[in-house]
C-alpha cells in the first residue's frame, strides 16, 4: 500500500468514527408544552438546532392537564412546560419531575376578548350576563390552565352561576382564540400572548385579575433519555436568547 492510500484510509477511518460519535451524541429532545407557547417555542427550537446542530427538537402542544397524563400514561418526554404550577405539582406529586430540575421561566396574563367583529358591549366579566351572549369559550377547566384561572375569577367575581350554562368547553386555550375569532363564541378567555396574535380578528375587552398569578414552569422529566440534553434546552430558554424570543411574544421574565 502506497503512503498516500495508507494516509487516506486512516483519514475514512476518522471521517467514519467522528459521523458515529455525531450519531451517538445527537439527541433527539422531546419537548410536551402548554397550547399557549406554540409560536414562542417553535421559534426557540429553530435557535436552538441552529446553535447545536447536533440535536433535534420534536415540539408537542396542548392543554397542560393533558400533556401532564401523556407522560404519566409513559409517553417519551424529555423537557415538560406547563402554563400553570398545579399542573406541574401534580408531575411533582406524581414523581415524573423532581422538585431540583423544575425552574419557572415567563408570566402571562389572561384577557376576556371577543370577536373584532361583535357589536356587544364587554368591557369585564359581569357583562357577560347580558343575553345576547350565548357562547364563551373556555378551556376545560379541567386539564386547562387558562380555563381554571378563567372560572376562579368568575367564580370570585360572582358571576360563574350565571354565565355557566353558556360556556362551551374546547380543548386548550388556542381553540378558545379560535372560536373567538371565527364568530364561534360572543367571548372567551385566553392568555393575552394568544390575543396578540389575531389583532385583526379579537377584541381585548380587558385584562382579569386571576387569583393566583401565571407563572409558566419548566422542568426535566424525570424518565428522560437525553437528561443532559433535556437541561441544555431549559438552560436555553432561560437564556437571554430564549427569554429575548419569549418577550417578541408578548411573555413577560419570571427573573
């Protein structure tokens, strides 16, 4: 064998090893997170691929209750986000988070809107007793976070008796906005980062004061595959580049 061809056989034989340590070390990160991030996170995880080409991020939204029972019920989940505490005290109670690996990272608000459209006067929540309202979309309170702070403040503003039976359960909050939007619902309860994505199609009649505040936690599953990599993505999102992307969006810091 010539040198040369000994020089690039040992130079294939590199090239191979360095594609399998790639292969090894790329991590495939499952992330399950609240509705309400969608566009957030999207965004996020196209920053963060692009600043660790070696990892994948599969994006998985819904109402948080439900995200919480798919990692119960064994779904692989890396990374779990959650719009509200309860939830992620019952993935702590549970066992599927540790209460070290758990962060709070962005804050919300919750608006009552309506559609661009309606004529109807809601300027708050006692208006929606008026008749001509027959339709308020609201998360199932349930598995949804912005439909339990929703009922709270109605409930602590005397008004839920009244307004029960008009309310028209969906499944996350994103369905909320829609219903809203299309002229599905005279009104409904959103966070105000997903009010500002359809300016042109709903109202905010105005912001309700919750009884708690909404934090948004965050949180390593505790059955994670890919744990080192499941707290580089957190540690990314609490960066000033995750936290930047965040704030384009309307969140506000936990910091």
């Amino acid at each position: 064998m010539s040198l040369n061809r000994k020089y690039f056989s040992a130079f294939v034989l590199s090239l191979s090893l360095f594609t399998l340590n790639t292969a090894i070390y790329a991590a495939n990160i499952t992330v399950s997170a609240a509705a309400s991030l969608t566009n957030a996170f999207n965004d996020i995880a196209k920053a963060y691929e692009q600043q660790y080409p070696g990892d994948k991020i599969m994006l998985n939204f819904g109402a948080s209750g439900s995200l919480l029972q798919q990692i119960q019920n064994g779904a692989p989940v890396d990374v779990f986000a959650s719009a509200d505490q309860e939830t992620m005290d019952q993935a702590q109670t549970k066992k599927l988070v540790k209460a070290q690996d758990r962060s709070n990272f962005v804050n919300n608000t919750l608006v009552l809107i309506t559609p661009k459209k309606s004529t109807l006067k809601v300027k708050g929540l006692n208006d929606l007793q008026q008749p001509a309202i027959k339709h308020i979309a609201l998360g199932n309170p349930a598995y949804t976070p912005a439909g339990r702070y929703a009922k709270a403040a109605m409930q602590q503003n005397k008004v839920w008796a009244n307004v029960e039976a008009k309310i028209v359960n969906v499944n996350n909050v994103r369905q909320a906005l829609d219903y809203v939007a299309n002229g599905s619902a005279e009104a409904g309860f959103v966070f105000a980062t997903d009010a500002a994505l359809m300016p042109d199609k709903v109202n905010v009649a105005t912001t309700v004061r919750t009884t708690k505040p909404i934090s948004y936690p965050i949180a390593k599953v505790a059955s994670s595959k890919h744990p080192s990599e499941a707290a580089k993505f957190i540690g990314f999102i609490r960066s000033a580049k995750g936290q930047q992307i965040l704030k384009r969006y309307g969140f506000q810091s936990a910091h």
